[in-house]
C-alpha cells in the first residue's frame, strides 16, 4: 500500500513524509523476506500469492496515515507470539523482533497524527 501512496503526498510536508515512507516501504520488504526465511527454516514453502490492495480511496495524508495503522495493529496483536510460542527459539525471537518493530512503527504514526494542544485527533 505504502508504495502507490507516494505520488499523493502534497503540500509543505512531502518530503519529509514522502522519505519516510520510503523507509518503512524497504523495513516491509526487509519483513517479508524475513518471513520468508522463517517458513522455510520450518521446512515449509511460503506463499508466492499477494494479498488484496487495502486502499480506503482517501488520499490526504491524515487518512493515509490512520489508514496504516490497522496493518500495524494485526502485526503486533498476540496471536504471531502465541503462534510462535515453543516451536523453536529462532522462531519465538523473531516473533518477538517482529511485534517490537510494529509497536515502534504504530508509535511513529501515533507522534505523526498527535497535534500538540489539541489532544488524539481522529
């Protein structure tokens, strides 16, 4: 998703937006790929399908960034750690890598979307 967005960014902001957009679009390539290995490391083939384009159709950048928060939050929900739990010390510590990235990302986001004064705006 992250990767379409960039030639919507407009206004005072883009770049700097725009750059850090980039770099998270590589850390999602770099997570995949690591996921990648982590199946195969279970003698199991990873799926070569992608997934559904989640596109909400709202191209502001506020939108854009709540929109990128719902990824965020299924990536860092218990159940990756529960899936990984006792099935062998490589897989439950990058679960664990995983689930911290996604908080730091969330909280970036949530840094981006905070307007001082004027508390959570939704």
């Amino acid at each position: 998703m992250v990767h379409s967005l960039f030639v919507l960014v407009f206004g005072r902001n883009r770049i700097p937006i725009v750059s850090w957009m980039h770099d998270h679009a590589a850390e999602s390539l770099t997570h995949a790929q690591q996921a990648g290995e982590m199946i195969t490391l279970l003698a199991e083939c990873p799926s070569l399908t992608i997934g559904p384009l989640l596109d909400s159709h709202k191209h502001d950048i506020h939108a854009i960034m709540w929109e990128s928060l719902d990824p965020e939050a299924k990536a860092r929900g218990p159940e990756l750690l529960q899936c990984a739990e006792r099935r062998s010390v490589i897989i439950e510590e990058y679960a664990r890598q995983m689930v911290h990235a996604e908080e730091l990302h969330a909280g970036e986001v949530d840094e981006m979307l905070y307007k001082r004064g004027y508390g959570d705006e939704q």
